[in-house]
C-alpha cells in the first residue's frame, strides 16, 4: 500500500513548477501503478497549450473555474468542479484558468518526474527518457 500526504508532498522534489503552475506528483513510474497521479494547480490568468503526443491524460477539476479548447476542432469547454476531461485522442488543447484552477490529474504511460514540457507542449516519449 502506497499512502502519501500532499501537505508534506508538496515542498519535496515531488513538486515541479514554473510561474504560471504546480504539480505535486503523487505517484510517478517508479511507484509500479502504471499510471501517475498529479494535484496541479493553474495560477488564475494563465494560459497553457499542450500535446501530449506519447500519453494519455485524464483531468478533474476540484476548484477553480476556466476553459479547455481543443485546438483541432475549436470546441471550447467550460472547467469548474466536478467537470472531468480525458485526452484520449492526445488532443492538442489549450487550457486558460480564470481562476486558480486545482486538478487531479492522471497519465498513461506514468511519468517519471523528470519530464519537461517540451516546445510542442509535449512530453518525450516514456521510453525515450529511460535510455
């Protein structure tokens, strides 16, 4: 069993941040689970486009209010608590925070924690950092 505290989490090198967001990664690869596990925070008049080419990622909203827009097809969606968004076309997508937005978020492949966002707002494929 695998049991972890956010509040003790998130001043560790588990947090990975830059000005604009924080994600507190709960579970990562090495913990075996097969998926990773994120609490990530969207500082509210940020804007973010990402393409996750080589992962799956589902979101749900706990707090805060802002939109996705699928950038292939223009649709826009409204975020705010209880809304749940799964990029299972690895969907290139911008999301705004109009509020500081808190998700849950979850990966497929898991990330490692060493991943960055890469100039497509992609991640490198998992297998790709092991080498």
């Amino acid at each position: 069993m695998i049991v972890r505290d956010f509040n003790k989490l998130k001043d560790t090198n588990r947090a990975v941040s830059d000005a604009q967001w924080t994600s507190v990664r709960m579970l990562l690869a090495d913990d075996g689970m097969g998926f990773s596990f994120h609490i990530t925070t969207l500082k509210a008049g940020s804007e973010h486009t990402f393409h996750y080419k080589h992962h799956f990622e589902s979101v749900y909203c706990m707090s805060g209010r802002g939109e996705i827009t699928d950038l292939t097809s223009g649709e826009r969606f409204a975020i705010h608590p209880g809304v749940m968004y799964a990029l299972d076309q690895h969907d290139h997508h911008t999301l705004r925070a109009d509020e500081d937005l808190v998700m849950a978020c979850c990966f497929n492949p898991p990330v490692t924690g060493t991943e960055v966002h890469r100039e497509d707002g992609s991640y490198a494929p998992a297998d790709a950092l092991a080498s």
